[in-house]
C-alpha cells in the first residue's frame, strides 16, 4: 500500500516538474521574444530622431538661404535679370466648389 502510495506521488511529481519545466521554457522564450522586439523599437527611433535632426537642420539651412536671398531681392534687381512689368496683370483667385457644404449663412 505504501509503495502505491509512493508511485503515484512520484507520478504526480514527475508531471509536476514536466508542466512547470514547460511553462518556464515558454515564460523564457517569450521574454527573449519581447526584449528583442522592444531593443528593436529602440534602435527604430534612436534612427528616426537622428534622422528629423538632420532633416531640422537641412530646413534651417534653406530656411536661412531663403531670407537672405529674400532680402537681396529688389525691383531693381529684377529689372537686371531681365524681368519687365506685365502689360496687363492676370489675377488668380480660388472660388469654393459649392456652397451646400459651408455654414456660411451670409448670402453673397
């Protein structure tokens, strides 16, 4: 009786360790899984922020370039570079596409 007793309890324990040795493996493999996804979200923008600063400094150097060309740009100047007054100036305007879609309640 006794050794009955301890089979099934060293059964129980075997399958014990087998469940628990299982789950623990998993519980491993998924945070190795999770820390390489997190390492790449990471390293993706560590890149990124590299790269808007690079890109905010290409901005501020055209930026820079464009107000002091803005500044040199005189009507004279454009007279040099062969520039001449139009006879008769064209104007463009934008009209709305149709009045249905505003809350504009003032008729015109």
């Amino acid at each position: 009786m006794k050794r009955v007793k301890t089979l099934a309890l060293y059964e129980f324990q075997r399958r014990l360790f087998f469940i628990l040795s299982t789950f623990l493996f998993l519980t491993l493999i998924s945070y190795a899984y999770l820390l390489n996804l997190t390492i790449k979200d990471i390293v993706f923008v560590d890149e990124n922020q590299k790269e808007m600063a690079n890109l905010r400094s290409t901005l501020s150097t055209l930026e820079n370039e464009y107000l002091s060309k803005g500044k040199n740009l005189t009507l004279e100047k454009a007279y040099d570079l062969g520039f001449i007054d139009a006879a008769t100036p064209t104007y463009l305007s934008r009209a709305t596409l149709s009045t249905e879609l505003s809350l504009n309640t003032v008729s015109q």
